[in-house]
DNA sequence: ACCGCTATCGTTAGCAC
DNA sequence: TGTGCTAACGATAGCGG
C-alpha cells in the first residue's frame, strides 16, 4: 500500500468537468445544502423553502420545505401574507404548536433517512418509501411531479 | 488580559432563547447557505432556488435563485398559482395545508418505521449489527442513533 | 457505482472593538 | 447593531474497499 496520501484538497468554485465526480459533489453538497436549511429552521425558527434541479439529462428535482415548498412559495410570489394578526389568538397558538410539530417529524425524517440508507446493505425495499415519497421535504423524479 | 482565545463551541440544534445570539446567527447563517446553494449552481451547474422568511415579527424575506426563483418554482410546481384570497380565507387555507402536510409526514414516518420492520425481520443490518450489544437499535430513542 | 474513512478545508460561535 | 478575528467545529475531497 502506498503511504497515507489522504484529506480533501481545496477546490476552486468552478464547474467541474470529470462526470463522475461531479455527481458525487453534487449529491454530498445536495445533502449539506438541506442540512444547514434544517437546522437554520430549526436554531432560528425560520421558514425555508428550497429546490433543486440536478444537472445534465437527468434533471431530477429535490426539494427542501419548511413547512411546505408549496405554501413558502405562494408567499413569497404573493409577497405580503404573513400569518400574524387575524382569526383568533388560539389559531395563531396552533400554527405555533404546529409549526414545532413539523420541525420535530423533519428531523425525526432525516434520521430515518441515514438509518435507511445504512440498512441498503439488507435489502432493496427502501426504493418502494423513495417512490411513494412526499410532503414537507423530499426527493423525487422530475416526472412524479406533473401527476 | 491572558489572551484565552476561547474559539466557537458545540451548540445543539435546537431553538435558540437569546434573542439577540438568534438574530446574529440568523444572518450569518443564512449568508452561509446562500454562499453553499451558489457553490453547488457553479462546481454541478445545478439550478436552485431558495426562499427565507426570517423568524419573528419583522418577517422579512430572503431569497437566492439561479437562474431564478420564479422559473424554477413554476417548473417545480408545474402549475398557476392560486388567485390571491382574502385574509381570513387565506389563514383557513394556511390550516388545511399545514393539516396536510403533517398528515403526510406522519405517514412518511409511519411508513418508514414499516419499512425498518421489514428490514430488520429480513436479517442481518449494518446497524443491527452495530447496536446489538445495546439491546437492539429500534428499541433506542432515534436521538441516541449518533451516526 | 456506493459507502466509510479521515485529513484537511471551510464555516461559524464567541469575543473584542 | 455591524465588522473583524480566531479557534474550534463541522463539511467534504480524495481514496480504499
């Protein structure tokens, strides 16, 4: 065995040419991306919403939301519905309470993700959860989407 | 003064009380992701959007997108977004969606406890394996899980 | 191709100004 | 409240299996 010749090298941000690496950046920061979105979220109390498009022929689309895509989104594009002030105090109690739920279930999710992955070496049933998958956060083919 | 720099400490991922810590990690941490979606786009040629809608009362609105947030909200969603409602309808809608979204997340979790089932029932798992001596990982509280 | 490892790089918490 | 610094922490590039 060559000597240890090991650690990562800095990189420049430019894009990457060998294919196949680049697929496995794309998928470890894809990763480190959601990450640092959940646990903003979840430090600070804010509310995100990311997609992703992968790159090349595949163009697969991931996604990241909390509490939805869907309902960040039609904020951001209507530009001035915030929840407050409205209805009654015990609503806006439970969009809070709510709101805490959903953190919880998305971390509680992203575990079971790692778990699941490291159980891959078992068995091949995970891919039926990745086909059904939906909700707050999660990862789909592009095609599954326009149903 | 004896110059003991202290440096950064761990901090749990969990809500932060400290009101002003709270909003000084917000900016910075957000300038983060936004620096780490920027990376992926240029090193993968990924296509990302971000929205963040800051935690609190000011509730302000932060957003990344390349090429845009808009172009890659419509390609997500795939469809017109919904007339704009009048505020009371819109909270009532906020509710339902919400109520949506957890239902789907408890069945994504529901669905994925399933799965682990059926898993450890097939036999041997990498993590089974790792946590035997600890009376068997499902029994543990999915925080004890460190990975 | 995927997964784990780990040295190394990049991010950031806590301070000082 | 914002800017800059630095050490410690966390993310990850490159590699071996």
């Amino acid at each position: 065995m060559p000597r240890r010749r090991k650690g990562r090298k800095r990189v420049d941000i430019v894009k990457m040419e060998n294919e196949s690496n680049l697929q496995v950046t794309f998928s470890k920061r894809r990763a480190g991306l959601f990450k640092k979105a959940s646990e903003l979220c979840t430090l600070c109390g804010a509310e995100i919403a990311i997609v992703v498009f992968s790159p090349g022929k595949a163009n697969k689309v991931y996604s990241f939301g909390h509490p939805s895509v869907e309902l960040l989104v039609d904020r951001f594009l209507g530009r001035d519905l915030p929840p407050p002030n409205n209805e009654s105090r015990h609503n806006h109690l439970l969009m809070n309470h709510q709101n805490a739920v959903l953190r919880e279930l998305n971390k509680e999710v992203m575990n079971m993700e790692e778990i699941l992955q490291m159980e891959k070496a078992c068995g091949e049933s995970i891919l039926e959860v990745r086909r059904r998958a939906n909700g707050g956060w999660w990862e789909a083919p592009i095609n599954a989407l326009n149903l």
